[in-house]
C-alpha cells in the first residue's frame, strides 16, 4: 500500500483537476484529502476484531459511492455551495485511492484490493506494480523502505500533481 504522502498527493491532484482556484477552499481540500486517505482507516478495525480487514470493503467502488453520498449529506446539512461537486470530487478522490493500492507491490495478505465491493469480493492486483509497499514496523530497515517508497511517491505524483494544475491554469486562461 502507497504511504499518506502518496494518498494525498493523489486527492490533491484530483481536487486540482476538479475545482477551479476560485472554488477552492481549505474546507474543501481537508474533504477531499481526507477522502483520498480514508479507505486506510481500515487499518484501525484490526483493534476491534483482531482480524486483518485492510484492502477489503474500504478499497471499494462500492465504499467510494457510500463516500460520496455521506460528502453530499453533509455539505447539504452544512449548507456548503455546490455540495453535489464537492461528493463526486470526495468520491473520485476516494477511487483514487484505490487506484494508488492497485499500483502497488503488496506483500501482505490478502494481495490486492477487493474493488468491486458489494458486487464481487475477488481481490485484483495489478501485476507490475509502480508503488512500492510500505511496511508496519518501526524496524530500521522498516523505515528507510518506507522512505524510499514515499520519496519514490513522490517522485511520481508531484509531477502529476504540477502538471493538472498547469492543465487546469491553461485551460482557464
């Protein structure tokens, strides 16, 4: 799995290609961003059951829609402009997600993503990955593994980030 560096660069880049400057809030990016990071709160469930649900139903299609009606609810509530943009942004900031997941080496069982939750609960695993794994130790080579995966992240995403918001800039101008 990509690290939250990763994550977020990826919302980033969605909220870039979706939302024009004049749009743009630090409300909307903290929505956007956190849709882009949350399928990882998965992670979290292991301390209710003790079981591993991570990349299961949070790595969905089906989890990403769920996202995007519980945006729209809220920004409806919170009587946020345009609260139909800000969930379809939210959701494909989630499925960005799980496109990053898809793209990486995975070494922890299960391997890949089960995307097409609830329709299918088939794990899909892209097969020459371009992300590498990030581990879940505090070892040392844990950690520099981890640094080279997000540095590499980086290294791929920033540009793609740069270069919507250029696109976007271009397209307006």
């Amino acid at each position: 799995m990509p690290s939250p560096i990763g994550h977020t660069l990826a919302g980033l880049a969605v909220l870039a290609a979706r939302d024009a400057p004049e749009h743009a809030s630090r409300a909307r990016a903290a929505v956007v961003v956190g849709a882009a990071v949350a399928a990882d709160l998965d992670l979290l469930l292991r301390f209710v059951d003790g079981r591993n649900h991570h990349q299961a139903e949070s790595h969905s299609v089906g989890a990403a829609l769920l996202a995007a009606l519980l945006v729209w609810a809220g920004a409806r509530l919170a009587g946020a402009a345009r609260p139909a943009r800000l969930a379809m942004t939210a959701s494909l900031a989630w499925l960005s997600h799980l496109a990053l997941d898809y793209l990486n080496r995975d070494t922890h069982p299960p391997i890949g993503i089960m995307a097409f939750w609830p329709w299918s609960y088939e794990y899909f695993k892209f097969p020459w990955p371009l992300f590498l794994d990030i581990g879940r130790t505090l070892e040392w080579a844990t950690v520099y593994n981890n640094a080279l995966a997000a540095a590499w992240e980086v290294a791929v995403l920033l540009p793609l980030l740069l270069l919507v918001r250029r696109l976007r800039a271009r397209r307006r101008g």
